[in-house]
C-alpha cells in the first residue's frame, strides 16, 4: 500500500523493524484493520490524509488481522479499526473505533509536542556537556519539530554565537516570523548579538567617524558607531548613536535602533540614570 511515504504496510517479517524500532524515533500509529469491516475503509483514508499532512512526524502502518492475527492477539486487538500509538517500543495509547480526527490529532499533538520538548532539554544538557555537534543537532530538531516554541531557537542562537558563529546565529532569529521577532526575549537577543558581530566586523572608531560628517545620515555607519562605542563600554555615546537611528528611520533594519535601547534598558536596570533619561528621550521621539 504505497499511499504515502510515511505510511506503511505490516508483515510478519517487518512489524519489528516498522514499528518497535521506528517508535523509539517517533510515534508509529499501527492501524488493526481487515477487508470485512466498512469502518475500516472509512477511518483509512482519513488516517492517511492525516500523515500526510504531518508530514513525517510520525510514521502510519497498516496491520491486516486477517493476515496477521498472531499480532492482533499479541496487542489484544478484538475488535476493528483499531489504532494504537507505539512510543519507546510501547503502546501508549489506542483508539476503537473510527473516532474523529480531532481525537487523533489530540493524542499525536502531544507525542510530537513531547518529543520536542525533550530534544530541546537534551540539546540544552548536550550543550552544557562540551557536546556541540550533537547540542546542535537535537535542538534544530526539535525547532522543526515545535516552531511555535521560541526558547527553541532562542538557545540554538545563544549555543551558535558562544562557538563563534555569529552571523549564523542572527540569520537564524531574522529567519522567524515577523511576530516570532518581536518576542520581547527574540527582539532583546537579537540585538544584543547584531551589535556585538556589528562591533566585531567594524572597522575602526575613527575610520568610521570619517564617514559621518559626509553624510549624517549614513545610518550604516551611526550604528557601527554605536555598536563599537557599546563594546568599549561607551554606554552614554552608544544609546545617543541608537536614538539618532530611532529618530531617522524606524524602519532601518527592522527598528533596530529602538529595540537595541529597549535591550540595553534591561540590560542597565530601570533606575539608571541612562536608562530614565534615553527611555523619555525615546518616548518623546516615538510620540
């Protein structure tokens, strides 16, 4: 039965492989089924919409009772359709009866969900371990797996600029939804990391400062300015280059000026002096 790529036919030779071996990647779904039942031919169908619209996330087998009813009495399948999840080598959940899509979709929902959760914590303890191929490896998976889970690839970006991969780490966070990207945790990561790469890459202060009385609103170089000025600890100087850009253009690279001072309030506390004054400077500015 090559329906789909993700769904599968059982035999006695492959049932191990297909579903006990497979189950420890993902969850299988194992239709019980036999030509002798309508609803079985009802329930198919829609089972097989349902993979393919997961697309991979968990595998779909179809066991004939009728040919392989030393497997139905091994699960204690007694009636059909039938449909059980195998999870670790274990069933963990089954389904009688042609139930409606809504109750499949609740059970796998949770396997994926869970799945993902676990690949990001063990791509975190890999991370934490000295194990960085494999860190990156689980947690890329994992934001597949969940990409509404933003802490996700908050910590892949994080995991690839501590090993130096800073342009990397930004395409990755600029490559989420545009509502993903103004996640307050998104947006402060984001611009912490674009002005620290933007100080690596810069070239010097003054060569820099060169460029600005020919053309004032070369907002390119306003913001090397702030971001070297920021990594020599110019606090005041930096913020002062970020409301300028704020003030030209809120659109330059996505509002950038504006959540790099949002970023660097945190990062200052409300009650310094730099954070009180630049926060009404930037408020006056935006109204």
């Amino acid at each position: 039965m090559s329906l789909s790529p993700y769904v599968f036919d059982a035999s006695a030779d492959n049932f191990n492989r297909l579903v006990l071996e497979n189950s420890h990647k993902g969850p299988v779904l194992v239709h019980f089924w036999t030509p002798k039942a309508g609803p079985c031919f009802i329930l198919m169908p829609r089972l097989v919409k349902l993979a393919a619209e997961y697309g991979g996330k968990f595998l779909l087998v179809m066991l004939n009772t009728d040919d392989l009813p030393e497997l139905a009495r091994r699960f204690s399948v007694n009636s059909v359709p039938t449909v059980k999840f195998f999870w670790r080598g274990e069933v963990a959940h089954t389904i009688h009866g042609a139930d409606p899509d809504s109750s499949f979709r609740a059970v796998l929902d949770r396997f994926i969900a869970g799945d993902a959760n676990r690949a990001h914590a063990l791509g975190v303890a890999a991370w934490q371990s000295g194990n960085v191929s494999q860190a990156r490896m689980l947690l890329a998976n994992a934001a597949m797996a969940d990409p509404d889970n933003l802490a996700i690839p908050r910590d892949l970006a994080k995991l690839l600029w501590s090993e130096g991969d800073g342009e990397q780490a930004l395409s990755l966070l600029a490559s989420l939804p545009p509502e993903a990207r103004q996640d307050p945790e998104i947006a402060r990561l984001y611009a912490h990391l674009n002005l620290a790469e933007t100080a690596r890459l810069a070239p010097s202060l003054a060569e820099i400062e060169t460029r600005i009385p020919f053309d004032a609103h070369d907002l390119d170089a306003h913001y090397q300015r702030a971001a070297v000025l920021l990594a020599n600890d110019d606090f005041e100087g930096g913020m002062a280059e970020l409301l300028f850009i704020t003030r030209a253009d809120r659109a330059y690279r996505h509002d950038i000026g504006r959540t790099s001072l949002l970023a660097l309030f945190d990062l200052l506390g409300s009650a310094h002096p730099l954070t009180r004054h630049y926060r009404q400077a930037l408020s006056e500015s935006l109204h």
